[in-house]
C-alpha cells in the first residue's frame, strides 16, 4: 500500500481509452477510499439536503459546519481527533438550533451571533496549534484524499445510521416541514423532530466535512436539493435526483482531480454551481417550450 | 352535543384571556367565531385540539376530554399563504393529512391514501391543480387544498382559523358555500374563526363572540346586536347596518389588550 496523502495529486495523464482511465483512477488506495467515502456522503448529504430545502434551514446547516470548525480545531490543540471535536460542536450546536424551533422568529440572527463568535474560538484553537497549517486547511476545504480505509468504514457507519433514522423520522418529519402548526395538532412531536433532524444533519455534516470541508458544505448538502425542486414537487423524486446529481458531482469531481493539478472541493463545488445556474438559467426556456 | 364548555378559562404567559364561558355547540351546526384581535378565538380553537390546557372548567369534545391528534378533528390553521418556493404538490399534502402523523415511509397504504387524497381533492374541486407546486397555486387553491387535507380523514368536526382572511370577497363567498355545502353532506360540525361576519351572515347557525375576556354565544341575528353587545361587555358597542345589509361592530376593539390571538 502506499502511502500518499497529497491535498492535490500528482497528474497523470489521461488516455482516450475510458477503461484504462477508471484502472487508472483506481489505481492507488487513497483514490479508492476517496471514491467509497465520497459516494457514502453523497447519498446522505443529497437526501438530508432535501429536508434542508424543504425547511428553510440552509443557513442553519452552513452554521452548524462552521461552529464544527471550532471544535474541530480545539480537538486538535487537545491532541484529540479532530472529527470528535467536529461532531460534538455540530451536535450540541444542532440540538440548540432545533430546540429554538423551525419557525422561531430572528432564529437566524441568534445562530448568526453564536457563529459569529464559535468561529473567533476556531481563530484562537488555529492560533495554539503549532504543528501544520494542513490540519485547518484540511477542515476548511476538505481532506477527501487523506481518507484511510478506517475512517471510510466509519463513514459509512454513521451514513447508515443517518439514513436509517431519516426514513424511520420521514412522514412526521415531512409534514413538520410543510406546516408545522398543523402537524402538531395532529400528534406530531414536532420539538422533538426538529431537534432530532438537527442532530441527523449534524451528524451528515461532520462527514460531509471529510469530503469538501466546512467552507464549502454548501455545495453537497444543499445545492443539490436546491436544484431538484427546480425539478420536480415530488419529495421521494426530488430526494432521488438529489442523490444523483450529489453522487455525479462527487465522482465526477474526484476524476477530474485526479488528472489535474488543483484540489478536489474545487471541482466539486464549481460543478455544483455551474449546475445550478444553468438549471436557473435554463428555466425561461424550459417554461416557453413546455 | 360536539362541543361543550362549562365555566371555562384560558390563561396564557399567565394572563387570563377569557373566563366564565359557557356555551353548547350542537351536532351538524355552523359556528362562526368573531371577535376583535387578540381576544382569544385562536386560543379556543387550540383548546378544543387539545394542545392548550383549560385554566378552570371544563370542556368536552364529542362526550371526551380535548386530546391532541384527534381524528374526529380536521383542523386548517390560519396562514398568510404557502411559501411560493415550497415545492411539494398540493396532493401529497393531502396524502400527509391521511396518515402525516405515523413514523417511517409509506409502505403498504400508499394505494389506500393516494385514493384517500384523490376522494378529497375531487370533492372540494382541487383536481386541476392537485399536482402543481404547493406555493405556486393561487390563495384560494391553496385554501381548496388545506380543505382536502381537513377532510381526507372523515372528521366529525372542522375547525377553521381565519380561512377566509387573505381570498378576496369572490372566493370568500365561494369557500364558504363550498364548506357549507360539503357540511350538509357530511353531517359536519363547523367552527370558523373570521375577523368579517358578513361573507358568513347567510350560512351560520351560531355566533361565539370572544371580547373583552368573555365569550358570548347565541344565534348572529340576536347576538350582534347594539343592545346585546353593549349589556354583554358593558361598553358602549355600536352595531352599524349599512344600506347592502352588511353589518359592523364598533367599540369593542380598544377593550382588549391581550397579546395573542
């Protein structure tokens, strides 16, 4: 096995042959477990960011990964992991927000003040740690080809037990989402929900971190959601075309990486972008041939 | 009777919002909740759904105690209308009123609530546009469609709040008949709260006026009246007609002070 755990990697060429391009891209370990993690977070982040959408809760979850970052970096200055240190900020963080309630009022300006000051605590834990810039970079931008096959079986872990709870919460947590003052008075604990769905996306968000860090979890948790209800008004549809497009902006990102000399989260999250506003700018088209 | 009270209080943060009521609303009746803001008509409604606790007395639903998630009850909650970028079709909000409630996917009874919704729709004339975007639908289609999903349950009871605020007067006056005629139908009991009695005037059986911390009960013709208003809350109400017969109540407004609905 070798061991390689470049931020970006060394170009190889690719040849006209598409086959001799996957052996290629396959070629190396770290590629493999980018490609197994990557497709794990992909599936979560694309049908947990439907619920985001759905929700109004975008700016929530971009504070939750950047509230992350500060536990995180201390995590590192304690010498402890900094996944544990990203997951336990997430958490708490998450549980706060969603105990504030869905609909509250000026939720956005309080998560926007605890941000504000969780992020001046990242500023601190960087300041400390005196060992490589890589470890904030990494958390900031993401890590995806670091991945060890280790930390690929625990993503998978918690994508499985992420999932399994999103379908187990599905119905309630849907009609919570459309009206909430309804669905409690229809027996749905909606409390309980939007801190239980806050906890699952703090828990999608510290892995989606590993693939294109706290900066930019925009890019795989919500814009693929944001473009497929561009789509259609089906939720189990728009949560599968999620998926997809969160899956292919994943391999497709890793690939062209792969055979350039620039990062990862770059190519993902331009594809993610570039999506999007041709789906928006698409749509008088659309509209007029329909 | 669907619904009775006795010596019945709310209270909220703490401040009592109306006491002393006592009232009887009758099996298959149409009840219009009136009163001005702030005076506690939500605060009813949230009573007899069950997620607000009487201060004192008593009240019963159907015979029992109010509980939360009642199906005898189909409930619209009052809303300035759907988030426009809401995307999910009228007919699965329909569906979630069939069984929205229950954990996990819809496994086995997805053909029973998607006949469920497409019964309920059809009733209340929401088919045409049962498959568009929720938010995207105009105000009195949204207001269709929350009706499907008040329905799809078979309620014995409907409670409205404000279902009629944001239409303008054309549709007011068609949602209104439509609820009538489908409670006829159906042998429903019907409570509406509306800040507007006059869209209401030709159709309600009965009239719960919540001012002034009391509630007052009676039929619309005897009850909004200057004299009976004026006895009630003892304060100078004026009840105004004007030449189309529509009616106003002046002077109960400034004797509210409470800060929720």
């Amino acid at each position: 096995m070798l061991e390689v755990l470049p931020l970006t990697i060394p170009n190889p060429t690719p040849s006209w042959n598409p086959l001799e391009d996957v052996a290629i891209l396959f070629h190396y370990d770290f590629m493999v477990h980018a490609f197994q993690a990557g497709t794990v977070v992909a599936i979560v982040a694309g049908s947990i960011g439907y619920f985001v959408v759905l929700r109004g809760s975008s700016f929530a979850a971009h504070a939750l990964s950047h509230i992350g970052f500060a536990g995180a970096a201390g995590a590192v200055v304690a010498g402890l992991s900094p996944v544990v240190g990203l997951l336990a900020f997430t958490l708490g963080s998450g549980v706060a927000i969603g105990a504030l309630g869905n609909r509250l009022r000026g939720r956005d300006v309080t998560i926007g003040i605890v941000l504000a000051w969780t992020l001046g605590l990242g500023v601190l834990f960087i300041s400390l740690y005196r060992g490589y810039a890589t470890e904030a970079y990494a958390l900031l931008f993401g890590e995806i080809l670091g991945i060890s096959e280790r930390d690929v079986i625990v993503t998978l872990i918690a994508g499985v037990i992420t999932l399994v709870t999103l379908v187990t919460v599905y119905r309630p947590l849907l009609f919570s989402s459309v009206d909430e003052e309804l669905a409690g008075a229809k027996g749905v604990p909606v409390t309980g929900l939007s801190i239980a769905f806050m906890a699952i996306l703090a828990v999608a968000v510290t892995e989606a971190v590993q693939v294109v860090g706290v900066l930019l979890i925009f890019a795989l948790i919500v814009t693929p959601a944001a473009i497929a209800i561009r789509f259609t008004s089906r939720p189990p549809f728009a949560i599968g075309i999620g998926i997809g497009l969160a899956l292919l902006f994943t391999w497709l990102g890793l690939s062209i990486a792969y055979f350039s000399p620039h990062p990862v989260s770059f190519f993902i999250t331009s594809l993610a972008f570039f999506t999007y506003l041709g789906v928006r700018l698409s749509e008088p088209l659309r509209r007029a041939l329909r | 009777m669907a619904i009775s009270a006795r010596d019945l209080a709310a209270s909220y943060a703490g401040r009592s919002v109306w006491s002393d009521a006592t009232f009887d609303i009758e099996p298959g009746s149409f009840t219009a909740i009136l009163g001005p803001n702030g005076s506690g008509k939500t605060t009813l409604i949230r009573m007899i759904l069950g997620l607000l606790a009487p201060a004192s007395g008593r009240i019963e639903v159907f015979g029992r105690t109010p509980r939360r998630g009642d199906p005898t009850i189909g409930y619209i909650p009052q809303r300035p209308g759907f988030d426009p970028e809401l995307s999910i079709r009228g007919r699965d909000f329909v569906e979630l009123g069939v069984d929205g409630w229950r954990w996990g996917v819809r496994l086995g009874g997805r053909a029973k609530a998607a006949a469920a919704a497409e019964a309920s729709i059809e009733a209340v004339g929401a088919a045409g546009y049962a498959d568009h975007p929720l938010g995207r639908v105009s105000g009195g289609e949204q207001q269709r469609l929350l009706l499907a999903q008040a329905l799809v349950g078979s309620p014995r009871l409907l409670l409205m709040d404000e279902p009629l605020s944001y239409l303008d007067m054309r549709n007011q006056r068609t949602i209104v008949q439509l609820i009538r005629d489908l409670a006829r139908r159906r042998g429903l009991t019907v409570l509406l709260i509306a800040h507007d009695v006059n869209p209401l005037l030709p159709y309600v059986d009965r009239v719960l006026y919540v001012a002034a911390g009391k509630i007052a009960t009676g039929a619309p013709g005897e009850i909004i009246t200057t004299e009976r208003l004026s006895e009630i809350y003892s304060a100078p109400v004026e009840v105004i007609r004007d030449s189309h017969g529509r009616v106003f109540v002046v002077g109960l407004e400034e004797e509210t002070s409470h800060p929720h609905a």
